[in-house]
C-alpha cells in the first residue's frame, strides 16, 4: 500500500495488518480516528477531508456505543442463556449510559481501576461490571480496535461469599413482608427458599408448572430441567394464593413481573431490615444456600441436595456441607472433652 503524503496519519501495523489513523495531538492529549484501509478510495478522501476541516459530526466510530451495539449482535452474546443475556445488558447499558460517545480504544486498565473503585461498596457488583468490561474488550480486539484487554487480570474484589440467611433473619423478613402485605417480596422468598432456584428462575414459574406437588423447573442460567417436590409448607403457601395470571408472579394475564422488579420487591425487605448493604449484607442468592442448608441438615446426601438445586456441578454443595459437618464435628468433638 502506497502510504499518501497527507498530514496527520498514523499507520499502524497489527497483527499483519496494517491501518490507518487521523491523528491529533493537543497539548499532548492525543486523538486517533480510524480512517478506511484504501486511501485511493472516495470514502477515505471524504472522511479524511471532513476531520481535517472539522465538518465531520461524529468522527469516531470506535465508541462503545458501536461497541455494544455489535456484541449484542453477535453469536457470543446471542448464544448465552436469556438470565445471562439480561444480565450483561444490565452492565452494557449503564457502561453505554455513561460512556457511549467516548472512544473506547482509549480505555486504559487504570480507567478499569477507577470503575471497579466506585462499586467497590458492592463487591459482587464491582466484580461483574469489571467481567462485563473484560468480555467487551476482548471482543473489540476481536474486531481489531485494540490490541489486547486492558481489562485481564485485575484482581477481584473480595467481600465475603454468599451466604445462607441465619434463622434470625428468615424470620424477619417474613415477619416484614406479613405486616406490610408485601405479597410479591413474600411470594419470591417462599419460591427460592421452597425450591432452591435463583429469583430469575423463580420469575418465570407459570401456575401449570405446578402439578400441586412438583415444580417443573428450566434453569435459565445452565438450562438444566428440573422438577422439583414442593415442600409441604410451600404447597400450602401456592395453595392459598390468588391465581391473577399465567405466571405464580403476574405481571398482568400472560406475562410475569421483571426480575428487576422482583428485585426491588426484594430490597426494599432488605433495606428495612439493615441487611442491604455493609457487614450485614444479606443478598437473596443466600436463599438458595439456606435451601441447600436446610436440606443437609435433614440429613440429605450431597446428591439429594443437588436434585433440588440443580447445581451442575457437587462443588458447591459439598461446600456449604462441609460447613455444616465442621461446626456438628466441633460440637461432638467438645462435648467428648467435658465427659
């Protein structure tokens, strides 16, 4: 490729590929806008002639708006289960909220950095959008905007894993939802504790799913198939609600409410009990440990335990058993000490 004699360009040669670049420097705050390959095409002249004079209204095409806007389009997003799908839009949307008409080419780790330390109050939350950021940034080296993550191994933010609710606060938040008729916060616990399965998951159960013992389950995030026996006290509870619509959480006759809205049911339960935020942070994924708890210490094997939750793998139960195991063997351990 003959290189033309024009100021301002900046040739870059990545991975065996070589590109083209309008390139300002303002008081060293540099400003590179990716130009066509051909530069005896009319497209280059035209780009090229409208940045130089400064008609051009919108000369980056490298934002994360473009970003996102190909990632939701392409077969890595497309291929995610639908609960992880709507969880990256989540991130996507409020990075594009902020950030949409910015360069994304001149994101640095330092800039990572910086995100992950203004949601360092929610690690978990933190964490994720850092994952999100990472999964865009690979992508836009994919697309050959960037020649590598600046997002990989940052080291995650730790604040305590998540936890089965201790008795105290299962009755708390029952006792708040009962005197406030917080039917939806209520109906949302008695789902994810009766069954074991994630709020995403609990949204989407349709009364026929319900044969008035078992459940019948597709877990959104793994798309394992399940079908769950209904404990006795959650049978009574589905038994004496009103039935307003297809889903067990209607929306309206066909649709169910949001995860979102379920969510906010959720914390505003938390928020009045003091357990939204800080060391007493409580989140409704424990619900799923307290059911796996509950049933260990019914005596359940690992494999009982994991046909209610549906965890793909037996490392998480065996996890939260060996917690369990610990504390029995450390009561039978002191009490053969005082014999």
């Amino acid at each position: 490729m003959k290189k033309p004699d024009l100021p301002y360009l900046e040739f870059k040669t990545i991975k065996g590929r070589q590109y083209i670049y309008f390139r300002l420097d303002r008081g060293g705050k540099v400003t590179r806008v990716r130009l066509p390959n051909n530069p005896d095409s009319e497209e280059f002249a035209r780009e090229y002639w409208a940045i130089r004079s400064g008609r051009s209204k919108r000369m980056c095409k490298t934002t994360w708006n473009d970003l996102i806007v190909a990632y939701y389009q392409s077969p890595a997003f497309r291929s995610k289960a639908n609960g992880t799908r709507q969880n990256y839009r989540r991130h996507c949307e409020a990075i594009r909220e902020k950030n949409g008409d910015k360069d994304m080419t001149r994101f640095r780790r330092k800039d990572a950095i910086k995100v992950q330390q203004a949601l360092q109050a929610n690690w978990s939350k933190a964490n994720e959008r850092l994952a999100v950021l990472s999964i865009l940034c690979k992508f836009a080296v994919d697309l050959e905007w960037i020649d590598r993550n600046p997002v990989v191994d940052i080291t995650k933010l730790t604040g305590g894993e998540y936890e089965p609710w201790p008795e105290d606060k299962l009755a708390a938040y029952e006792r708040y939802c009962d005197q406030n008729a917080l039917t939806t916060a209520r109906t949302i616990y008695e789902l994810c504790v009766g069954t074991g399965q994630r709020i995403g998951d609990c949204v989407g159960m349709e009364w026929s799913d319900f044969d008035g013992e078992y459940m019948d389950v597709v877990q959104d995030k793994t798309g394992t198939k399940l079908s769950i026996y209904c404990p006795e006290r959650l049978r009574i509870y589905l038994n004496s609600l009103p039935k307003t619509g297809r889903h067990i959480l209607a929306k309206n006759l066909t649709q169910h409410i949001a995860k979102r809205a379920a969510q906010r049911s959720v914390e505003e339960v938390r928020r009045a009990l003091g357990i939204m935020d800080g060391s007493e942070r409580l989140v409704p994924h424990g619900w799923r440990y307290t059911a796996a708890v509950q049933l260990s210490d019914a005596g359940c094997s690992d494999d009982e335990v994991q046909a209610v939750t549906g965890h793909k793998t037996m490392e998480m139960v065996r996890k939260y058993r060996a917690k369990r195991d610990q504390r029995a063997a450390s009561k039978r351990a002191q009490e053969k000490r005082s014999r």
